[in-house]
C-alpha cells in the first residue's frame, strides 16, 4: 500500500459520514450495494476502495464524489 495514512483516514472519514446518518455498516453496503466487509475492509484500513466502490459509496450516501474523498489525514492519530 502506497499511501497507509490517507486510506486509514478515509476509513474513518467513511465511518463518520456512516455513523452521522445512524447506519450500521450492513445498511450502508447495501444501500452502496457493496459487501459487508468491502466496508469493514474500507473502515479498518485493511484496503484502498476502487472508483467504482468509492462512486457506490459516494451515491449510496448522497453525495458528490469530491466531497466524499475530501479527508484529513491529520485525523489519524
């Protein structure tokens, strides 16, 4: 992995947007129409999501893909 900071920062950027709506991880893959575990994997850092998962995300919950991929890395600890 390239970049292990930005995709673990995307994975916490993808659990808040997540847990703000109330949804646990199953509601969102299948509202993204992903796996369970693409999330899991996504959230835990284990994997970088592709563009056709980041663009399933990104309209599953309703937003602009820009806005979707815009994190800090900063908020790694």
């Amino acid at each position: 992995m390239k970049n292990p900071a930005s995709v673990e920062a995307f994975g916490l950027h993808l659990r808040t947007l997540r847990e703000t709506r109330g949804w646990s991880q199953q509601a969102l893959a299948d509202y993204a129409d992903v796996a369970k575990l693409t999330v899991q994997r996504i959230e835990h850092a284990k994997g970088a999501p592709t563009l056709d998962v980041l663009v399933s995300l990104a309209r599953a919950l309703q937003l602009p893909l820009r806005e979707l991929v815009d994190f800090a890395e900063a908020t790694v600890a």
